[in-house]
C-alpha cells in the first residue's frame, strides 16, 4: 500500500521525488523494518510521507521519538505534506483534526507523532515507528508497550530507525541480530550521495571535527566506549524527554526547590553554557535550563547570569574562572558573596574532580537532564586518558559546537549542588510589627 511506485500517483501523497535509499525503504514490503542510517539524509520525510499516506487509507500510524522536540518535527514535516495528498476517487481532502501530536484526516486516518515515555503508546493500534531508537531512554519498557499496538492486525508494522549509538542497547542487539523476520536497511552518507541526495560530503566531513561524531552519525558505526568517560547508557539513563532547556522564568521566581547553577564561559570558538537545575526533596538534580550563549559578549552574559541569581531560589552558582571568565567570576563573588558564588579555577585536578562528581550523580541515578542530541554528544565527547604518571585528564576535541562545554557546565552545577546548604523545613508566620518593636525594647 505504501511502496514508492503507489505514493507516486494518486490516491495517496503525490508529486515527491525519492532518492534511491527512500525508495528503497518505500519498496520494502517486510512487516518488520529497522534502518542504521546517517544524519539529515532524507528519512523523516520518508516515515512522514508514509504515514500521511496511510492515513489516507484509513489507518493509524504512530510515531514514537527521542524528546517532544523530535516527535514535534516529524509531524511539522507531515503537515508540510498535506497539500501533496490526493483521496481516491478524486474527493477532497479534509483535516478533521490538527494538534501538536496528532493529524486526522477525513477517511478516519491518523498520524500521530508522541515522544518516548511508555504510557503515552498505549492504547493505540496501527503501525508505529520508532525513530530514533538508539536514543531513547528505557527503550525495553517501551518496547513492551508497543507490541500490542501492532498485533491486532496481521498488516500492521513496525519500523525501528536510528543513527547509530552504543555497541549496547535494544537497537545494537536488533540491527547485529540474525532474526531473518527483520528487514534491514543500513544507509550511511556515501549510500545517500550515491543514490541522488545532493550532500557535499567533504564539507560535512570538514565541519565535522570529531571522529568519533563523524562515523557514528555519518558512516552508521556503532561507538566502542574505551576511552568515553560517561558512556552512552549511563547518559540516555538520565536523560528525562519531560525537561527542556528553555528555562521557564516564571517557573524560578516561583519554586520552593534550592536551584543550583553551573556557568562554563567560552573562550574564543568556544560556547558559554549556563546549565541551571533544581533539587527536590529526593535529593534528585532535575535540569530547569540549559541556556547557550554563542558570540555573546561579556556584558551581555553577565546580564542573563544576575538575572538568574537575583532570584531567591538560587543557593549557589560554581563559575569557571579560567582565563577569560576571571574578571566576570571575581565581579560575580564580589556582589553576590563568595558562598553564593564561587569561582572555580580549572585546573588537570580540578577538571577531574568536577567530572568525577558529576559521573557519580549519574551513576546513582540522582542528576536528571533534557533528552537533547547536543548534550548526549557534548557529554559523551569528554574522553577519560591516563598519563604515564598515573594522572587522570579528562579531554575533548574542539569543534563547530565548542569545546564539550555542556559537560562542564553540568559538572560545575554538580559542584555547586554539592557544596550547597541543607533544605530547611521552616513554617512561616506574619505577626504585629509591634513585636518587633517590643523584642528590640528588651534586648
């Protein structure tokens, strides 16, 4: 019903042209598809498309992502299909329902695009794809959630597609496994480009400074883990698609939690990372914001970070102090009180005493944050090497994206979690100012 040659004429989504890898995937009639590809090669718009053109049949699609940021675009893309959809019989076609999960047309059939927590899958029927799969926290639970989302009919299917993560996980075990009811598609850049996708590939390859980043995203390599201080597991672990990294204004004049911040300020290429969290009374870090600054200027980034300490909520801010963020770190101490704010001063042993904090809260499942690519690849960039000596640096390679200054303004908001006061139980009571008066005649 959705091979490449039906979506080309009508009924269905009409006038696409595909690359040969899309038509290929289209082409698969398999019950059971997974897909190892590369970034930006054309895949969303395949699952959007064919989505779209089921639903024009009737039938229910599901689309299951990484974060809400992800399942968001890939509906954005199959409402930007819509004027490319034809009914049979040449009726028209009407959108009886259009929301930020979900589109319905007027033959009863839906698309509906939802982010990565089990319960969210369940109770539906139809196909579903899982995009993104390597990425995506708890993946097994939510697995379990989706098999009966396809059983109910013998020509529902199931889709898993990703780039490539861990040599672990779900989605390593089903693209490695020899299971002949599975259908597999790997495509990586060079298989885009040769099949008609118009990529400069040198010019990837040239913006792309890590290698490791380049062969897991671009050329389908699964990562070995040897030298990574956090591996992929324990990041997705902690990674929550309910937090985001725009902060809610609102929401930190308002909290009752002791809000910690982190502050790395780049130097040069590198990114300035504001990483703001709050802790509840399980003693769990929760990400509130992770607020980027690229080619801001030193006023202006002294700005946002007051903005956020003037509130009450904030017990403590760590600043790295090195270099060029000396001057704002010694300001910062200097209005705000060296137990408010401390400047930190990096150092081969500092560095690896932040990130050994930080690695531990993750490890004890107690420091929460976004389901966000940028901060999966800056946190698992940071690779752990032993000199000769025996000392333990932590380094990461520079690139477009900075200098893994995520992970250490993470590692600083840890710190600063770390080194804050105990939460108070207090009550609060308003009384006559004339028993102040009369305690001050006493005294």
């Amino acid at each position: 019903m959705t091979d490449a040659a039906v979506m080309a004429e009508s009924p269905g989504v009409v006038g696409l042209q595909w690359w040969d890898h899309q038509r290929r995937w289209l082409d698969d009639p398999s019950r059971l598809r997974v897909c190892c590809k590369a970034r930006q090669i054309g895949m969303s718009t395949v699952l959007a498309g064919e989505a779209l053109h089921a639903a024009v049949y009737g039938e229910t699609t599901v689309i299951v992502s990484a974060s809400q940021r992800q399942a968001s675009e890939l509906l954005r893309k199959a409402a930007h299909l819509l004027p490319l959809v034809n009914v049979a019989g040449g009726g028209a076609l009407v959108v009886t329902r259009q929301s930020a999960e979900e589109i319905e047309l007027s033959t009863g059939g839906r698309v509906i695009s939802l982010p990565s927590a089990a319960a969210t899958v369940q109770g539906y029927t139809g196909h579903v794809v899982i995009d993104e799969a390597a990425w995506i926290p708890d993946v097994e639970t939510l697995w379990m959630a989706i098999v009966p989302t396809i059983s109910t009919r013998g020509d529902y299917r199931l889709s898993v597609v990703s780039t490539p993560g861990p040599q672990s996980g779900m989605f390593y075990r089903l693209w490695t496994g020899t299971d002949p009811s599975w259908s597999r598609h790997r495509i990586s850049i060079y298989d885009a480009k040769e099949g008609g996708a118009p990529h400069d590939v040198e010019m990837l390859r040239a913006a792309v400074a890590d290698d490791t980043t380049w062969r897991m995203a671009y050329e389908c390599q699964f990562v070995d883990e040897a030298t990574a201080f956090l591996s992929l597991d324990l990041i997705r672990s902690c990674e929550s698609v309910s937090l985001d990294c725009d902060l809610d204004w609102q929401w930190l004049a308002n909290t009752t939690e002791a809000v910690y911040v982190g502050f790395d300020i780049g130097r040069k290429r590198d990114l300035s990372v504001l990483w703001i969290a709050s802790l509840n009374g399980d003693r769990v870090l929760s990400t509130r914001a992770v607020i980027v600054m690229r080619g801001v200027n030193f006023t202006e980034q002294e700005e946002t970070l007051y903005r956020v300490l003037e509130r009450g909520s904030v017990r403590r801010c760590c600043i790295d102090s090195t270099g060029l963020g000396m001057q704002l770190a010694e300001r910062a101490v200097e209005r705000w009180g060296e137990y408010r704010v401390e400047a930190v001063n990096f150092t081969i042993a500092t560095k690896a005493r932040l990130g050994a904090t930080l690695k531990r809260r993750m490890q004890d499942a107690a420091f929460r944050i976004p389901a966000d690519e940028r901060i999966r690849r800056d946190l698992h960039s940071v690779g752990k090497y032993t000199s000769a000596g025996g000392n333990v640096r932590l380094l990461a390679d520079n690139t477009d994206d900075g200098h893994a200054d995520r992970f250490w303004a993470a590692a600083l908001c840890c710190e600063a979690a770390e080194a804050g006061p105990p939460l108070l139980d207090c009550d609060y009571e308003h009384v006559p100012i004339s028993i102040f008066a009369r305690m001050k005649g006493g005294i």
